[in-house]
C-alpha cells in the first residue's frame, strides 16, 4: 500500500505485516516512486472501479481489491462503508488516508479481520469506544488528525505492533507515552508504550469502577440495614402500642367489673334494707302448728253455731215448732234471750250507779 505526501515527490514509508511486508517497506523507503506513477496508478484503479465521484463509492469493491490490500485514500470520503468492507473479509489491509473523516461507525469495530490500517491525514476527533474489538490489528496509522485521547478499550488491541499518532492534539501524559515515530523502531517502541499506557488506565478504571461498585454495594448494605432497622423500630412500636392498647382495655374491662359489682352490691343492700322494715312491722306469727290447731277449733264454734242458728230457724218458722224437740229449743232460746236481757238491765243499772 503506497502513500505520498501531498506537495512532495517522496513517498511516506509504512510498514507491511509480517517479514515480507517489512522488507517491501523498507525497499520502497529507499528508492520512492514519482509522483507522476503513482497518480497513474491510482488513475487506472479508478478505471477499472468505472471512475471517481458520489462520494468516493464510485464503482464495486471488489475491483479495488489488490490482493490482501483495499485503497481507499484520496476519495474524499466522509464516511466509512462499513457494509461493503464487511462483505470482503480477505481485505486485511485497509487505506482510508487522506479523506475527510470525522469520525468512525460504531459498527466499523465489526471489521475484526483488518490486520492494518491507515487512518493518517483525516479530521478524526475520537476513535469509537470498542475500537478494542479490533484485536488482529498489528499495524495502525493515525497520523495528522484531530485525536486528543484513546479509548479505554485500545487496550485490548494486544497484537499491534505498530503505531503512529504524530500531528495530533494529543494530552500531553499520551503524548509523551507516545513519544515520536521517525522510523519503524520508534513507531514499534510507540505502540508497545501505549499500549501498556492504556492497560494502567484501563485498570485504574476498573479499579475506580470495583471502588464505586463496592460503594455501591455497601452503600445498598447501608440501606437494606437502615431499612430493617426501620422495620424493626416499626415492629417494636406496633408491638408497644399494642400491648398498651390491649392494658387499656383490660383495665376499662376490670373498671367496668369493679363498677358492676359495686352496682350488684349496693342494690342488694337497698332490697334489704327495704325489706328489714316491713318484716319488722308484721307480728310475729306462731308456730304453723299452733296456727292450724286455732282455725281448726274456730271453724268447728262456727260450725256448731252455724248448726243451732239452723235448727232455731228451722223451729220457729217451720210446722216442727210443736215437736217436742222443738219445744225445748225454743225454750232454750227464750230462757238464753231472757238471760241475756237480764244480764244487759244489770249492766245497765250498774253503770249508772258508778256514774252516780
């Protein structure tokens, strides 16, 4: 893959992979190719890929094909057919020098079997961030862009064996790992400090990320305990409040126990002290015994009574008033009722002689 210096009659040198590539860089540093051949070349390329415009698409792929190698530079091309370059996996060297690139497709990572690659003399400001994925790359070409940094993932780009990053704006800690890259030694000693370089940030990093994820994770630790302390502090409360909630109703429930019974008490004492006097006031009855007997004897005199106003009746106003019987009954009655009157004429007469 050839590269010339725009104003210049010389070629700018470039290392080939493997031995045989090596050697080639080195015979063509030392006798560089015209200008005019070169243009020629390139010209009749253009041809055959039926002639330049559209962006530097112009024509199939396939017939820029040389070999291994695929010659994009020159083509004024803004962006990468990342597509069309995926469908050649037997293009392992890749030349986009001298475009207009700003930046490349996240999807250009995909292009794992690339083994070198001139990205020189474009306007890149940033490779993607798994540009790492690149991991058969030996040979990368950065020269004249517009990178500052590298992405944490360059890194992993453990075969690079070569790299330039000259005319770059680079932060001054990589570019002073990066040093210069005048001469294939250099440019060697360069890929092997950046890549070390890269694998102390790439630790750092993931020792910053392990830091925050324990943070993280004892911070989570910090919480979950906060949380269960809470829902601790919140069982124990519920737990107090309950247990005072339950003493409070046992202790209305023995008050209204206490008051019931003082209720019962006193009611009783009210009918008993109600029934005292009425008890009192009654005489004092005699002997059930005695009782019986009395009416027994009380109704037998009525009954004899009953019988002798029956049989006087019966002999004064019936026709058996002339019966002997009779007789004597009515003579009974007239000598009682005789008596009787006696009896009241002396009370009489002794009554107004004690008055007098």
């Amino acid at each position: 893959m050839r590269k010339w210096v725009a104003g210049s009659g010389e070629r700018r040198g470039s290392a080939w992979p493997g031995s045989s590539a090596l050697s080639r860089s080195a015979s063509l540093r030392a006798a560089p190719r015209p200008r005019a051949s070169r243009s020629a070349a390139r010209g009749g390329a253009m041809a055959r890929g039926g002639g330049g415009g559209g962006g530097g698409k112009a024509g199939s792929l396939k017939d820029k094909l040389d070999g291994n190698e695929l010659d994009l530079s020159l083509c004024d091309l803004s962006e990468v057919p990342v597509r069309e370059l995926a469908a050649l996996p037997k293009a392992t060297v890749l030349d986009l020098s001298c475009n207009n690139l700003i930046s490349l497709p996240s999807d250009f990572c995909s292009l794992m079997h690339l083994v070198k690659l001139d990205l020189s003399k474009n306007r890149l400001q940033q490779l993607p961030l798994d540009f790492g994925r690149l991991v058969n790359l030996q040979h990368l070409d950065l020269l004249n862009n517009r990178l500052v940094t590298l992405p944490v993932s360059f890194a992993q780009l453990k075969n690079l064996k070569w790299l330039d990053l000259k005319d770059n704006p680079l932060d001054p800690v990589l570019a002073k790992v990066a040093g210069d890259c005048l001469d294939e030694k250099q440019c060697k000693q360069a890929a092997v400090r950046v890549l070390q370089h890269m694998k102390v940030i790439q630790s750092e990093q993931d020792q910053e990320r392990q830091r925050k994820l324990q943070a993280e994770r004892e911070m989570e630790k910090k919480r979950e305990a906060e949380q269960r302390a809470r829902e601790a502090q919140e069982r124990e409360l519920r737990k107090r409040e309950k247990a005072e909630e339950k003493e409070r109703r046992r202790r209305e429930y023995d008050a209204q126990r206490a008051a019931k019974q003082e209720m019962e008490k006193k009611t009783k004492k009210e009918t008993v002290q109600t029934r005292k006097p009425a008890s009192s006031s009654r005489p004092p009855q005699l002997p059930r015994h005695k009782h019986s007997w009395s009416r027994s004897v009380l109704r037998v005199l009525l009954l004899v009574l009953l019988c002798i106003l029956c049989t006087l009746a019966v002999c004064k106003l019936t026709e058996l008033r002339h019966q002997p019987l009779c007789i004597s009954v009515n003579t009974l009655y007239e000598d009682v009722v005789a008596a009787v009157q006696n009896h009241k004429a002396l009370q009489n007469l002794l009554h107004q002689n004690s008055q007098q």
